[in-house]
C-alpha cells in the first residue's frame, strides 16, 4: 500500500472535524473522497499533505509513518497537492509558476522536460507561458495548479475540488486530463464535489459523512447504487 490513513483523528480548536477516518490507497489508483460540504472530505487531504496537524492516528506513506513530518518534507517525500480555491501565484507567470512547483527539488535536470509535459498535458498553458497566473481564466488557474503539483514529480498526486467553479465542458476535459496524468503513473487521492465524475474515472472511493467514513467499496459499486445516487448525484450519472 503507497498510502495508508489510519483511524485519523483532527480538531479545529473543540471542534473534532475527523473521528477516525480510515482511507487506503493503493500504487496506481485513483481513489476518490465523496460526500457533503462539511464532510471532512478537504480536511483529509490537508492532513495527509501535512497542513493540518493529526489529534490522534497515523499516516503512512509506503510504510513510513510521516504524521509529525512537515509539509514542505512530504512534497520531497513524493506528495503534492493542487489545493482548493488553486492557490496560484496571480503575479507570476505561467512558467514562474511552474518553476516554484520544483522548488523542493534538488535535482533540477529534467526541469525543461518536466515544464514540457505540462504543456502537453494543458496545451493552453503553452500558449500562455508568459501570461501573469492572475489573468488566466478559471479552467486555466486549475490546469495551472495541477501542472505546478506536477512539477514536484509526485507519487501520490492530492486534489481538492478540481471541478469547482468550471463549465461543464472544462470539467470533463480536467477529468480526462487527471485520468491521463494516472495512466503515467502518478496514484492520485481526489476530493470532489462533482460525485458523478469523480466515480467514473475513480478505481475505488469512500463516503464520508460527518468526519467519519460511512462506506468504502468500487468507485463502479457507489455509482451504480440508488442511495447514493440520490444524496450525492442527483439520481443522474450522466455529463
């Protein structure tokens, strides 16, 4: 197992958002998180990616308990994530940004080869490479974050809400986009809103309900189940 979330527990001050939380994620899978606002789902991935600090429980990656080592230690350790909201650097542009996603490299070689594959995975950053990040549109900031990850050559890729805010034919093409970056070999652990989407390009999934998981089975297995389409798909499995 690449990476293994073990009975996590988390608090924001009294508030316990996560009440032990269990979500495994094997080498070249994609593993999606679903559920309602409030879920827990955006906690998880802030916890494994090191930006929120564990109450008790343990995280593992390929079988090293990394729960106390900081953030910036676990991109290096091989974990990267394309945060919520984007996060980009709205007055650096396209390059400069991708630039910062290799910053906790040291080797620093395959750099130009690196910022090309992100231009052929997101040909329309191409095209803006010299373009500032805070004139891009909403497609473009997320293509952007995704390649930034990118460039710090994860195994395990984080995303956190990829779709939120894009048309519905943006949404499709990202969908397609994290499909292919997995078919190069990067596992990814994904967060989303759009459960229809994320079940169809996901190997396995987990509902989560109030911090705590209420269910894990086949991404296929939810998708196709009637109560699950009804609180979290609307009953349509279809876009």
């Amino acid at each position: 197992m690449l990476l293994e979330i073990d009975g996590i527990h988390v608090h924001y001050g009294k508030i316990e958002a996560l009440k032990g939380v269990t979500v495994e994620v094997n080498q070249g899978e994609i593993v999606t998180l679903i559920g309602g606002n409030g879920a827990g789902k955006t906690t998880t991935i802030k916890t494994v990616s090191g930006l929120r600090p564990l109450t008790s429980g343990a995280i593992r990656f390929d079988g090293e308990d990394i729960s106390k080592v900081p953030a910036h230690r676990r991109v290096e350790l091989g974990i990267s994530q394309a945060p919520e909201g984007r996060g980009i650097f709205p007055g650096m542009t396209v390059f400069e940004n991708l630039d910062m996603g290799a910053y906790s490299r040291r080797d620093r070689r395959d750099l130009a080869s690196d910022v090309d594959r992100v231009f052929t995975l997101f040909p329309r950053l191409a095209e803006r490479r010299s373009q500032s990040g805070g004139t891009l549109s909403g497609g473009e900031q997320q293509m952007l974050a995704i390649g930034r990850a990118l460039m710090a050559r994860p195994r395990v890729l984080l995303l956190d809400e990829p779709s939120m805010g894009l048309a519905p034919r943006l949404v499709a093409q990202i969908f397609e986009i994290i499909s292919e970056i997995n078919e190069q070999g990067v596992t990814i652990l994904l967060v989303e809103q759009n459960a229809a989407q994320a079940l169809k390009r996901a190997d396995r999934a987990y509902l989560l309900e109030t911090g705590r998981i209420v269910r894990g089975a086949a991404a296929s297995e939810l998708l196709a189940d009637d109560a699950v389409r009804a609180a979290y798909l609307g009953g349509d499995v279809e876009g």
